[in-house]
C-alpha cells in the first residue's frame, strides 16, 4: 500500500511542479512565434495602447510645446468635461448623435429583413441571386460618391427631382442644406446602401431553418404568407433581436464619415454629432483637452453600451464573445 | 382548393419577382443615372427634362477635364498606392499575427487575444490617436494613411479562426520534415489560406480605396490628399455656393460626374469578379464575428 502511495505523492509534485519549470522552456521553443508577432505586437501597444494612456490630456491643460507628460493639470481636473456639460452644444449633440442612431435602427432594422424573404421566397434562384449581387454593390461605394450621386438627384440647383419639381411650378427645394430634410437623407441614403449586405445574415438564418417545418405546413395547408409568418420569422427571431441589440452597443457612433461628408453649416442644428463636433473642436481649432475629454465621455458609455448589449445578448441565446 | 392555392401561388410569386426587381433597380439606377450624365452634353441633359438613362449623344468632355484638372489625376496616384501598399502591409501582418495566435500551445496567447479584442471596445478617441500619429513622425505623409489603420482587430481574427482550423498533421508533417516555423508560414500556411486571404484583403482593399477620414485628420499636404477628399471638395465646393469665392469657376455638371465615376471605376469594373468573395466574408465576419 505504501508504495503506491509514494509513486502517487511523486507524481503530484512533479505534475504541480511541471508548469513552472516548463513555462521558460515552453516560451523559448516558441520564441520563433514570438519573433512573429513582434510588428503586429508593437503596431497594437502603439496605435492603439498609446493613445489609450494619451486620452489623459483630457485632465490636463494640453499645449503643444510641453507635450502630453509635461502639460500641467486641469484645475479641476474635470474642467473640459464640465464645460462640455455645461455648454449649450451638449444637449444639441447628444440630442442629434441619439436620434440619427434611433432613427437608422428603427427604419433600417426591417429593409433587409423584408428583402431576405422576398428572396428566399423567391422560385427563381437565378433570378433571385442575380438581384442579390446587384443589391450588394451600393455598400462597396464610398460616402463620397453617395453623396455625388444625391447631389445628381437632389441638388437645389441642378438636381432631377427639383427639376421635375420646377416642371410642375413648384419652389425647388433645397434637400442637402435644409434641416427639415437632412435627416431623412442620411437614414435613407444609409438604408439603400446597406439592405442587401444587411440581408446576408439573415439569408444564412433562413438557409438554417429545418425543411421539414415546411413540408408540415404544406401538409396542412398553410398558405406561403401564413408559413413566413408562422414559421420563417419565428425561426430567425433570435438573429433579428441578437443583431439589434449589437447595433444598440454602437449607438454613440451614428455614423460619423457619412455626416461628415454631407453636412454642411447649414444643417448643423440637425445634424452635428459628438463625432464631428470633436472633429471639429479638436483637430480644427486645436483645443485638444476639450477634444480629448468630449472623446474619452463617448468611449466610456460606448464601452459601458458594448458590454452591456452583449450581456443582453448572452442572455438571448449568442453573444459575440 | 387546389386551384385556388395555385392561382394564390402564381400571384404570390409575380409580388416576389416585382418587389425582387425594384429592389434591383433602386440599387443600381442612380450610379446608371449618374453615369449617362457624366457622358451627356449639358444641354442635352436639359433638353430631355433631366432624365436620361441612355445618353442620345456622347461627349467625353467631362472625362477630359477630369484628366486635365490640377488635383484628380494625381489623387488617383495617391489612391492606388495606399490601395496597393496599404493592403500588402495589411496581409502581411495579419498572418503574421494569425499563424502565431492560432497556435494553442503559444503561452500567453490568450492574453495576446484579449489586447486584440480590447481595442475593438474601447478606444483613446480621435485627439490622442492623432498625437500618437504625430508623436511617431508620419503627419502629413502618405504613410499616416496606411500606417494608423494597418490591422483590424475584426479582420485578424476572421483570419485566425481561418488558419486555426486548417489540419495541423499538415504542420507536424512539415516539421518533421525540419522546415523552419517562416517556410511553414509562407510555403503552407499562406498558400492554404487563400480563400480568407482574398476575402480580407478585399475587405483591406475597399476600405483604402474609400480613405477619407485620415486624410482629413492627418494630412494637410493637398498633393497627398487620395480620391475620396478631392472629390468631396469638388462637390461641396459646388453644393454651397458661400463656399465658393467669387469669381471661381463653378464646375459643370457633367465633370462632376465624370469625377463620381472615376472614383468608383475599380470597384465597378472588378465587382463582378470578386462579389463572392465579399459575400463570403460577410459570412465569415456574421458568424465568427
């Protein structure tokens, strides 16, 4: 009995001492891949870790002679958050950065939905997959040359549809810089270029769906209208959902390249996000405290909004992670 | 009752093919459109009340001054060298990053992953990342518009899942064989994985040809803007009127157009070739994501 007792007491120690005897040898036989990972490694800690630590400018008083390690402290510390709170952008951005990204969920949530079935549904697949290629294209295109393509169409001067409008005798309108406008463009110009990438995902759910769900149906009868209803939506309620709810993680992002590339002074009232106006405050009059701390508030609740819609995600049944 | 789900059929299926061919038509006519009055004389454009689909006469006019104007031709350069550089850089660091990372055995790999993964939920924001541009001596150079985006946390992890499940028998035998970890990595590794390649480097490639806003952040030089900001002056320039000078030349119609066009030739003329692959990696991205 002693015997096996010892072989076991040995066989313990050795395999608790095992780890750590190993771990210098083991990350030596790697070094090689180590040696790989260096640039990518570096590229991280650099461009994307630095200014991490950088994003401390926010509670000093930056200036560019002293640099960021050298630039004294704000007085208080919370000075450039204070003054974004307190000034009268605040609300006007927070109130615009929220409802761009409201309005993009609620109207572009169902576009791709709709046309995932359509295709699905549809008895020509030839057809059908020629429609879908053709549909991927806008997202491939610039905003740049999205909003060259609006002005085609909805320029105040030149464009077709204040053409036509002039034809009838109407006042042209002017869709690009007016505030009543300028909203509803962005969130349709966004839903055109991205229903069919968005239906994609969608599509592979609907491919996942057990066939014989469908042959029951027919069985009884149902009608193709009744089977979408009562047996495709309900077999991808769970992607629809899980895909909201990611889409709530970036809320604060609204989309700053499109804006950026339509708006004009004009329609700032409307369109101006926390995005543009750091843009603005910060790499265009040079007050990069003010920047840095408007930046740093938006990751914050960014972050705080990521982690909390993949909690609610897990919870639905799939987070990403 | 079997007649009456046929007709039910039969219309149900003509909704199917209109719906299916509006959505079509809504994605491709406004490029169409704005193709045939990049092709048209103005006043033809006029003359026909506006809508034009297929030009009744041609001009080349536009064209031509977009290649005789002071700043496109030379964006057009700018461009196709973030474009190609860009995306070699891209590719080569993200095997570089992925073969090592999708090995199992590799201590502190899983911390590696979550540094990677970190950056994809928090970031220092626009201000420090330009002074971390700035501090490392690539402002105002082409370099500040391939250096700052030379991974993507996103893309390097579709490419680890990749390399991860290719056979690793495949490996051992190599080894065995004595070939070094570097051969293994460019004479096996990359060759297998292709197909993720082009998604990815596709993905890269898109996202240097449409660079814009690193351009407005780090770069100042107007001989180093790239395509997308020239063209963004040329229409802005003529969409607010208060922001051209007097007396400026206003530019016409059809080069605007014309200007649209030659931004988004490339990918209208190799979209057909390569649309599957961007398919497949909306896959790859919604499923690994």
């Amino acid at each position: 009995m002693s015997m096996p007792a010892t072989s076991d007491a040995r066989g313990v120690t050795s395999a608790r001492a095992a780890p750590r005897r190993r771990l210098p040898g083991a990350i030596w036989r790697h070094r090689v891949f180590y040696l790989m990972l260096l640039p990518g490694v570096l590229w991280f800690v650099v461009y994307k870790y630095f200014p991490m630590y950088g994003v401390i400018i926010a509670f000093k008083e930056y200036n560019l002679v002293d640099g960021v390690f050298a630039s004294g402290w704000a007085d208080p510390w919370y000075k450039y958050f204070k003054q974004f709170v307190e000034s009268p952008y605040f609300g006007q951005l927070l109130a615009n950065t929220f409802l761009i990204s409201f309005y993009k969920l609620l109207f572009g949530m169902a576009p791709p939905i709709v046309f995932a079935l359509l295709i699905s549904e549809c008895r020509y697949s030839r057809y059908a997959r020629f429609i879908q290629t053709l549909s991927y294209m806008p997202h491939f295109l610039s905003w740049v040359v999205i909003f060259g393509i609006l002005t085609a169409f909805l320029s105040q001067s030149s464009g077709l549809v204040n053409r036509y409008i002039g034809e009838f005798g109407g006042d042209p309108v002017p869709f690009l810089t007016s505030t009543d406008w300028f909203r509803s463009i962005l969130v349709g110009s966004d839903i055109w270029k991205d229903i069919g990438w968005g239906s994609i995902i969608y599509l592979a759910a609907i491919a996942g769906i057990d066939p014989t769900l469908y042959e029951a149906g027919r069985v009884d009868g149902a009608s193709r209208l009744r089977m979408i209803w009562h047996i495709t939506l309900p077999g991808i309620r769970n992607v629809i959902v899980l895909l909201m709810i990611l889409q709530l993680g970036h809320f604060l992002d609204a989309g700053f390249e499109q804006i950026y590339v339509m708006y004009n002074v004009q329609v700032y009232p409307v369109a101006d996000i926390i995005d543009t106006w750091v843009y603005r405050v910060g790499l265009q009059d040079l007050n990069f405290s003010l920047g840095s701390a408007v930046g740093l508030f938006k990751s914050a609740i960014g972050l705080v909004l990521v982690l909390g819609s993949n909690a609610l995600a897990r919870r639905w049944g799939g987070g990403i992670w | 009752m079997v007649k009456s789900s046929l007709t039910e059929d039969r219309v149900f299926n003509t909704i199917t093919v209109v719906l299916l061919a509006i959505v079509g038509i809504t994605a491709v006519f406004p490029l169409l459109f704005v193709l045939s009055m990049s092709v048209t004389p103005y006043a033809e454009v006029l003359k026909n009340g506006g809508f034009i689909v297929i030009p009744r006469s041609v001009t080349l006019e536009g064209y031509r001054q977009v290649l005789s104007d002071d700043h496109i031709p030379r964006a057009f350069l700018v461009t196709v060298f973030i474009t190609v550089v860009g995306t070699a850089i891209n590719l080569l660091l993200s095997f570089l990053m992925a073969y090592p990372l999708s090995k199992k055995t590799l201590p502190g790999r899983s911390l590696l992953l979550m540094m990677v993964l970190f950056t994809m939920l928090f970031s220092g924001g626009m201000i420090p990342t330009y002074l971390i541009v700035k501090a490392t001596g690539i402002l105002n150079s082409v370099w500040a518009l391939i250096v700052p985006s030379a991974i993507s946390a996103f893309n390097l992890l579709i490419m680890k899942s990749f390399v991860e499940n290719l056979p690793e028998e495949l490996f051992e035998s190599a080894r065995v064989d004595g070939a070094k970890e570097w051969r293994i990595l460019f004479q096996l590794v990359v060759p297998l994985s292709v197909p993720v390649m082009l998604t990815v480097g596709l993905f890269y490639a898109v996202q240097h040809w449409n660079t814009l806003l690193s351009a407005i952040m780090y770069v100042n030089d107007r001989s180093l803007y790239p395509l997308q900001v020239v063209l963004r002056e040329i229409l802005v320039g003529a969409e607010s009127l208060d922001l051209v000078e007097a007396g400026a030349k206003i530019p016409s119609e059809t080069f605007k157009m014309a200007a649209v066009i030659i931004s988004t030739l490339p990918m209208i003329i190799v979209y057909p070739f390569i649309q599957k692959y961007f398919r497949k990696g909306a896959m790859l991205g919604s499923v690994k994501g």
